[in-house]
C-alpha cells in the first residue's frame, strides 16, 4: 500500500493557510499538490480541529 506523502498535521497547515487567505492556487504550487487533492482535503478535514484529527 501507498505510504502517505502528507501528515495529517500537515494537511491542515495548508487548509488553515486558505483560511488566512492565500489563494489555493499558490498553495498547490507552493506544496506540490492538484487543486482537486486540495479540495478533497478540505472536503474531507475541513472544520475539524487538532484533537479531532488524532481520534
């Protein structure tokens, strides 16, 4: 099985940097990533805090 390139730590990272603003486009960019992994992380993590993450 694929072993995971992101943390999940890390995928909120950038899903609170769209919050803070920064266009999505430039995130992808910036983190090697599709705008359709972007949203599917969003879509997926979206709302949730740290401690949710970790049950």
């Amino acid at each position: 099985m694929k072993s995971d390139r992101f943390t999940d730590a890390q995928i909120m990272g950038v899903i609170r940097q769209a919050e803070g603003g920064v266009p999505v486009p430039d995130l992808c960019r910036e983190h090697g990533i599709s705008h359709a992994t972007f949203y599917r992380w969003r879509a997926k993590y979206g709302g949730m805090d740290a401690s949710m993450i970790s049950q």
